[in-house]
C-alpha cells in the first residue's frame, strides 16, 4: 500500500465524454475501463442505450383565404421524409394579436385544416411541425392578413350639441356594424 503522500492527485482527468457519429434510433452497449501505464482495469457492467430517431426537417406549408372567407391550410412532409418517418403533425394557428394560439394533431395522413369564423381586418399566424420518433422537427410559420371590408352601414349620431356663442358643436356617435 502506498502512503497517502504518494498519492498524485491528477485534476486532468475527465469522468463524461460524448460520443459522436451515432446512427439513430439504433442500441449501443457501451463500458467504461480505468487504465494506467501499466494496462486496462477491469471493465464497468455495460449501460445499453438507443438513440432517438432524427428530427424531421420543416414541412411544406401555405395558407389562403377562401372565397367563403374561411382560411385553408394545406402542409406537405418535410422534404426527404419518407412515409414512415412522419408519425403527425401539429397544427398552432389564432389571432396575431391574441394568445395562446390553437394547437391541433393531426395524423400524418391528413393534409389540410379550414379555419372559420376569421375575422376582416385581422392577422392570423399559423404554425406547423411535423412528428417523428424523435419528437416534434422543426416549425414553418405563414402569416396571413386578411384585408378589411367597406362599412356595412353608417354611424350613428347619439348626440350634436352646439355652443352658439363659442361657434363649436360636440358631436358623439357609434360606428357602424363590423362587416
């Protein structure tokens, strides 16, 4: 046994390390071995470990305005994806200006999604992502404004009240119904 001031403290060494080049979704057995000048220790119990599968790329995505005024979204796979590997896809889409956005599934048979009920004047954000083994991939974003209509109507007057002597009228109304 060696005495406690033979000991050489080596503050070099590392205890983690990461391994690169690793195929996805594949198991690895990997061990541990201390070793010295004078050759390999003994070898730690192997620890097995799968990799995940490859996050997809971005999907295709476009999005317009239907003649009926809804909004239509229509996605395509990422590119080089092939029908295996898109397990879904999830859909976030609402008002610009109001959270949280909408999250829809969708199977990865599924190609489209109508929104009703939008609104004129508005700006409507829409977010997809396709899944796969190895989660949610990346995020493609369409933002769509939908142009205002003329005023169905005419304000109306509530109050015109004039001030004869100052030669000014205070006049209060309300607008007319949002088209």
């Amino acid at each position: 046994m060696l005495a406690d001031a033979q000991w050489e403290m080596d503050d070099t060494a590392e205890y983690e390390m990461v391994i690169t080049n690793l195929q996805p979704e594949t198991a690895y057995s990997i061990t541990v071995a201390a070793y010295t000048m004078k050759g390999d220790g003994a070898r730690s119990k192997p620890k097995v470990v799968v990799t995940k599968g490859a996050v997809l790329g971005r999907p295709t995505l476009s999005v317009q305005q239907t003649p009926e005024g809804s909004l239509l979204a229509r996605w395509e796979p990422p590119a080089g994806a092939t029908e295996d590997e898109v397990l879904g896809y999830r859909l976030q889409f609402g008002r610009e200006d109001s959270s949280p956005l909408a999250t829809l599934e969708f199977p990865p048979t599924e190609d489209h999604y109508t929104a009703s009920g939008v609104h004129k004047g508005a700006t409507y954000v829409f977010r997809l992502a396709a899944r796969s083994r190895g989660g949610l991939g990346e995020e493609v974003a369409e933002v769509l404004s939908i142009p205002e209509d003329t005023p169905r109507g005419h304000p109306q007057i509530l109050e015109a009240a004039g001030n004869a002597t100052a030669g000014t009228v205070l006049l209060r109304w309300l607008p007319p119904v949002p088209a």
